[in-house]
C-alpha cells in the first residue's frame, strides 16, 4: 500500500465501518468491493456470491463503467480462477491470470487483467463469496516502480494479508446483512399469520353461531312458525356480524394509501422510498391510468411490490423501471429490471422462490393476466393487464 502506517490504519477502519453501516446485502457487497479496490490501489475489483447452479446469484464490480458491463454480457460462471477460490477455499495470488493453466478466457469486451489476487470469503466452514483484485497501480512502501510495461505492480504477500483482513469482516458484514433481510421477512410472515389467526377467530365463530341458529330455525318452521321467526331474525343478525367483522379484516389488510391516495400516487410514493433505500435506481412513470375497481388496484400494487422485490433483492439490477399505463377502461403495469435475469422455462423452483405463482394468482383473481419475459443476463420484464371496472 502506499499509505503511512497511521493513514492506512485510519482507511481499513473506515472501510469496516462502512462495511457494517449498511444493511441492504447488496450495498454492503458494493461497500466491500469499492473499500478493496481502494485500500490495495487495484484498477478492478469484484464480488460474487455464488448460487446452487453454477453461476452467482449476485456478482458485483468496481472499476468497470456501467457501459462496460453491459457489453461484458452475462454474468461469469463458477469456471476456471473463481471455482478455484469458491472450491479450494484458499488464496489465490497469480503474477499473470493470463498464463494461469486454469485461466478460460473471457467476453471480448471484458477488461484486461494481468496480476490477480483472490480470496474466498468465508462464514464457518461455507463459502459464502469469492473477493477478487486485479491489476495493482501503484507499488507499496519501499518497493521499486512498477515493473510491467502496462504498468501494472504486482500484488504483495502484505496486499494478500489485508485483504484477508477485509474479507473476514466482509464475511460478517454479510452475514448480518443476510440475517437482517431474513429477520424483517419472518417479521413479514408473522404479521400475516397474525391477520390470518384474528381473520379465522373473529369470522368462524360467528359463522359457526351462523350455521346452528340457521339449523335452528328449519326444525322450528313447521311445529313453531313464530319461534322459527325469531331464529331466522337472529341468523340475519349474525350474518351482518360476520360481514362486518369480514370487512374490517379486509381493510386492515388492504393498504390504507389506496384509499386515501388512489393506485398511482401509492406507487409512486412506494417507489420513491425504495429509490432512495437502495443503491439501484427506481423510477415509475403513470400514463392516463383512472381509478380501477378496489380489488384491482389492490392486485396490481400487490404484483408490483412483488416484483420491486424480486428486482431489488435476487436480480442484482442497477435500474428498475416501473410504468403503469391506462389500456382501455384497465390498466397494465410494467415492471423491467437490467439484473441477472433467468429462463423462464425453468423456474418450477424458482418460480416458488421469486413468487411468481402468487402474482399470477392475483393477476387472474381479478379477470387479468400476468406475462414474464426474462433470459440469463438480460433482465427481467414482469407485464400484468387488468380490466377496468
């Protein structure tokens, strides 16, 4: 490094506190990749977070314009260099990746690397994540010029220390994040279980009081018609109950803002908070849309929120575009991402996993329809139509 002993202190102890300060799973593996490409003077940096197929369910980059990569394309798989780290579980510190037996290649526009230093991020005995540098600029304390015609210096043993350093408070820091994310879902979970239990209490009793009153009244009818009147009053008594309990549920459940506020400005103002909450950049455009049946101004802000995220927290997307434009008496609403993407003629399992059931479940419960256009590397567009009213 070609810090003083007391400014290079100071650096590592900004980068670990920034590594903690975040707790979006994302904006601390961007933390972490920006903090180690500073700190070891390296022209590249990256993170990947490997999935259960041989690719990364997320993978991030410092040092590479977004134009870069985009025309790089999809994103790497577990081969060559990466799989070393992610399987050996050990540091990898190359003075040239390029003649590396292991080295495969990579897309035409991807950068050049020369000298490469990589390590496994590690959470007990589990892999968790492969932290890599390329391309040294500047050489360290008492070291001679760099000595590379590209001018690249060569990654040292000291460099190699460091960011073992780093990579286990990234392993934390992830971690955390992770919990983090997992904690406010179970919290998710809970809250509907609650509504879930306070819908059955308060509904299936009286419904219960409903059916033996009513049953009630039909032996009364013939022998007691005056009696069987009153029964039959009771039952219509009970059904008001239960449909006002009923109600009651419902709107608990539906979002206030849509009644106070309309479909449009409740997306809108939703979209503004994940903006800012997240390093992605959100944006929603509405186009003519009128006020829709309830149930469907429900459904479609339910989808959308599925699908923010989905975007938001598997794809890896660096935008998200959500628009909702009037079509006939209806509306559709389009949310399209530029993250990782995925076949959509395979996702039996991932279709479960990123709750895209449940949004064509909504999407036809109220006589709309939901389409998925999404492959490896090319984003995702989720399109849901619904009638008017």
């Amino acid at each position: 490094m070609s810090h003083g002993p007391r400014s290079g202190l100071a650096a590592v102890s900004s980068a670990l506190l920034a590594m903690s300060r975040h707790l979006e799973v994302r904006d601390v593996l961007k933390t972490i990749v920006a903090s180690a490409r500073e700190l070891l003077d390296a022209q590249y940096a990256a993170l990947g977070v490997p999935d259960d197929h041989g690719g990364f369910a997320q993978f991030v980059v410092d040092g590479v314009s977004d134009e870069q990569w985009k025309a790089i394309g999809p994103l790497p798989r577990q081969h060559g260099i990466l799989a070393a780290m992610l399987n050996e579980a050990r540091p990898q510190r190359l003075a040239d990746v390029r003649q590396d037996p292991r080295f495969e290649g990579w897309p035409s526009a991807h950068p050049d690397l020369a000298d490469f230093l990589g390590l496994p991020i590690r959470d007990g005995d589990e892999v968790i994540g492969a932290l890599f540098l390329a391309n040294k600029l500047r050489p360290a304390e008492g070291h001679p010029p760099c000595p590379r015609p590209e001018g690249t210096c060569g990654f040292t043993q000291d460099d190699e220390e460091l960011l073992g350093i780093l990579a286990q408070h990234a392993a934390i820091a992830l971690t955390n994040a992770r919990l983090y994310e997992r904690s406010r879902e179970l919290t998710i979970a809970e809250e509907r279980s609650r509504l879930a239990h306070e819908l059955h209490d308060a509904v299936s009793q009286k419904l219960f009081s409903l059916r033996l009153t009513a049953q009630a009244a039909a032996r009364l009818v013939d022998r007691d018609p005056s009696r069987a009147k009153g029964e039959l009053q009771q039952v219509a008594a009970l059904a008001a109950e239960a449909a006002d309990e009923l109600r009651a549920a419902v709107v608990e459940l539906r979002p206030a803002a849509l009644d106070e506020d309309g479909l449009v400005a409740t997306l809108r103002t939703q979209i503004q908070v994940l903006d800012r909450a997240h390093t992605a950049r959100v944006t929603f455009a509405g186009h003519g849309v009128r006020a829709l049946p309830a149930a469907q101004e429900e459904a479609v802000l339910r989808v959308a929120q599925e699908a923010l995220h989905n975007a938001l927290r598997h794809s890896g997307a660096d935008h998200v575009d959500v628009t909702l434009d009037r079509r006939g008496s209806g509306a559709v609403l389009r949310v399209t991402d530029d993250g990782s993407g995925f076949d959509p003629q395979a996702v039996r399992r991932a279709g479960r996993h990123l709750g895209l059931v449940s949004m064509r479940d909504r999407a036809s419960g109220v006589g709309g329809r939901m389409t998925v256009e999404s492959a490896p590397g090319k984003g995702t567009t989720i399109e849901m139509e619904v009638p008017g009213g």
